[in-house]
C-alpha cells in the first residue's frame, strides 16, 4: 500500500517537474517573441528620432559602425509622423498653438530637461502613447530645448495584440503540456510500475512456495516428536519426505538468491575456456544413467570440437536445469538428444526431446518465475518454477 501511495506521488512529482520545465521553455520563449517584436516595430521610430536629433545638432548621420558621414540628410529623413515641441531655457512650451490637435494637452505633456539625448516613452492624457527625445539647441543665440515627439499607438496596439496573442496561446501550451508531462510521467514510470507489480507477485509466490515445504516439513517433525519411541523404519517414509522437502527448500533459496543477485546486476560470472563437448559429456553421465533406468535414451550428438569462452559452473547448471527438465516431462521409449554444432561462428548446443512439450499458449510464460504451465504435474515431479527463469539469467549472463 505503501509503495503504491509512493508511485503515485513519483508521478505526481515527475509531472510537476516536467510541467516546470515545458513552463520555463514556454515563457523564454515568449519572453524571446515579445523582445523581438517589441525591438522590430520600435526600431525604426527610434531612428526616426534620431535622424531627427541629427537635423536640430546639424550632425552628419552615422553608418551601421557607428562612423559620422557626410552632413547631408535625405528628405527621406523627414517624417510626417514626428512633432517637434520648441521649450524655453525653463522648459516651458514657447508656442502652443503650434501643436495641433496636441495642443488641448499641452500640459500632460511631460519634459525632464536633465534627461537629454536618450529615448523614452511618453503617454499622453493616459491615451496616446509616444517615443520622444530631448535635445539642447541653440535658437538666435538663446539656448532652448526641443522636445521630439512620434506617434507610437499603432506599434504599441500591435504590441498588445501580440502580448494578448502569446498569453493565449501559452495558457493553451500550459494545458496541454499539462497533459503532456502526465502523459510522459506515467510513461516514464511504468517500468517502476511493472517492477513493484512484478516484485509484489514474486514476493508472494516465494511466500506461497516457501510456506508448502516448511508446512510439511513442520508437520511431519510433530508428528515425530509425538512418537519418541518409534523405530527410524517405522518413520522412514515421514523421515524421506522431510528430506526431500528439505532439499527441495534448500534448491529453492539457492535459485531466489541467484535471482535477486541477477535483478541487483551483481550476477557476475567469470570466463575461461571451456571444451563444450567434454563438459557436455561429463554433465550428461548421470542422467545417461536415470535416462536407462525409465527406459528413455539420452543421445549425444556433438560435432562442435572447440573450445568456447564461458563459465564452466554455470555452463553446468544451465545443462542441467534443462536436462532435469527433460527427464522430468518424458515418458517411457521417449528420446532425449543434446546437439553442438557450429553456425555463423557460433557455438550452439540444442537439448531436444520427445516429451509432453509445452502448450502454444503457455510458451510466452515459460521463463516467469514460478509459472508453471501444469501445476499440478509439477509439484509431482517436485519444480519450483525457477529452473528456466534461472536458465534465461545465466544465458544472458554468457552473452554479455
């Protein structure tokens, strides 16, 4: 329950986090839009300004380094967008009539005469908004200010609009980037999920499988101790069976920690070269031997005669967990055969029988740990279900 409230909070905080970023992108990058715009529509009032600043100082204009050119100034250079406001050594308008349709808000129109020859933002009766500049001039020998006016309610009414626009379409983005950082948050997490589901289930199943032997093995020490004086032959069966479970539990643990040292990446496995057929050979012995006792024949066909690089313990277990298997799910007459041979390369080694096989159905399980496609038949022949998923680890193991 635990660990569920934990995935759900990993998702809750993998999705804020990738909201934040797609945020911070979505802002930079309308903060980027905004200050290109913005610095595109201004850019030629601004020269407008200053071209007209040149005219009043009678400077020459200056070329894109910044270099004085000649003094003469285009008519281009004049624009009808551009009112010029002739102020008194006290900064007071000389003739307001000449304002035009300004002239009702002669007195909203605010001048600093310390703050020359730089361009600042001016907006009139709270209204009309314009770029202006102050400059020094000297008029019949009396020093003046002029006051440098261009209209700027288009430019600023695009700005709006653009303002409007991007805020709009971020608060879509957001939205959706919303749905998107969840999107990608449970993707990202399902791993995790699949592993705690996968974790749970195989917690319990080790729970399930440890428990039957331990039961019997339990039940049949009581009864035991109910007989102290009982005969070893009388209890030979009770006694056999609590062996068998024993080694049966001993197997298990052994396989669950080779498991969990696999999932942990600490499954190590040193190589050596190792001859394949004569190892082969010496693992098969015994069960060439059990193969004639039920009346079943184990054949060896092995054709490789080189030496490969690998693990010889584990090359063992591996065998034998396939073996052990095919022992297990033959019958009477039915044929076991191990093959090694050589294809691009490679070694392979095929163990093939002639037994019950496995259902269509059941083969997409086969290396989940403790499936086993017949249960019942399993417990007969005494499986924990782990053999091929331990089979799968080592060989993945080998090819690394």
């Amino acid at each position: 329950m635990d660990q569920g409230k934990n995935i759900k909070r990993n998702l809750l905080k993998n999705t804020f986090i990738n909201f934040v970023i797609f945020a911070f992108i979505l802002l930079l990058f309308d903060l980027i839009i905004y200050n290109q715009v913005t610095s595109s529509l201004l850019r030629d009032v601004d020269e407008q300004l200053k071209n007209s600043e040149r005219i009043f100082l009678n400077k020459p204009p200056e070329d894109e380094r910044g270099h004085q050119g000649n003094r003469e100034i285009s008519n281009r250079e004049f624009s009808p967008r551009i009112i010029n406001i002739l102020r008194n050594i006290d900064g007071e308008i000389e003739d307001v009539q000449n304002l035009g349709n300004l002239a009702d808000f002669a007195s909203d129109i605010k001048f600093d005469k310390n703050n020359l020859n730089n361009i600042y933002n001016l907006k009139i009766n709270n209204i009309y908004n314009y770029r202006a500049i102050n400059i020094k001039v000297n008029e019949d020998g009396t020093e003046k200010y002029m006051q440098i006016l261009i209209n700027i309610d288009a430019e600023t009414s695009t700005i709006s609009n653009i303002i409007n626009i991007l805020i709009l379409a971020t608060i879509i983005l957001i939205i959706i980037s919303i749905l998107v950082s969840y999107i990608l948050s449970k993707r990202n997490i399902k791993p995790i999920i699949k592993m705690y589901n996968k974790q749970t289930e195989f917690v319990q199943n080790a729970s399930h499988e440890l428990r039957t032997p331990l039961t019997i093995i339990q039940a049949k020490q009581e009864l035991l101790l109910k007989n102290p004086n009982a005969k070893i032959i009388d209890k030979s069966e009770d006694i056999n069976l609590t062996l068998k479970e024993t080694k049966r539990l001993t197997k298990m643990i052994k396989e669950l920690m080779d498991l969990a040292r696999a999932d942990d990446g600490n499954y190590q496995i040193e190589k050596a070269e190792i001859d394949i057929d004569s190892l082969i050979k010496d693992v098969a012995l015994p069960y060439m031997e059990l193969a004639n006792i039920q009346e079943k024949e184990l054949k060896l066909t092995l054709n490789y005669n080189k030496k490969i690089n690998g693990n010889k313990n584990k090359l063992s277990e591996l065998i034998i967990i396939i073996l052990d298997n095919a022992i297990k799910y033959t019958s009477k007459k039915d044929m076991i055969e191990i093959k090694t041979y050589q294809k691009d390369k490679k070694c392979c080694i095929e163990i093939i029988d002639t037994g019950i096989g496995v259902d269509e159905k059941d083969i997409k399980y086969i290396f989940d740990r403790f499936y086993r496609a017949d249960k019942a038949r399993s417990k007969e022949t005494g499986g924990t279900g782990l053999g091929l998923s331990l089979a799968q680890t080592i060989v993945k193991c080998m090819e690394e």
